[in-house]
C-alpha cells in the first residue's frame, strides 16, 4: 500500500465517531441516535468523496 494514502483509512472511524457524538448531543432514543449518525455518516463520507474528486480534477488540470 501507498504510504501516503495509508493516512486516509484513520478517516473512517473519525467520521462514525462525530456521527455518534453529534446525534447523541442531538437526540436521546437509541434508535434516533443510530439512524441520525448514520445518515450524517454518509453525508460526510460523500462531502470527502466529492471534494476528493474535485481536488484531484483541479491537480490534473495544472
């Protein structure tokens, strides 16, 4: 594996732990809890995915 990517993979956990923080602070059944940090989870998984790709098109373009 690519030394330099190998950072990435420490985003995966980062991301499902402020899920799990900011839907608690927010809610208080379980269930609310899990579904809300999920679908923030994929949220910000698609905001990297995104800007990623963004990044990388404007690093090409130079």
């Amino acid at each position: 594996m690519n030394a330099g990517l190998g950072i990435y993979w420490f985003f995966l956990p980062l991301a499902v732990a402020i899920s799990l923080v900011y839907s608690a602070s927010r809610h208080e059944p379980i269930g609310q809890i899990v579904r809300n940090a999920l679908r923030l989870f994929g949220k910000i998984v698609a905001f990297m995915i995104v800007t990623t790709i963004v990044l990388l098109l404007i690093n090409t373009q130079v």
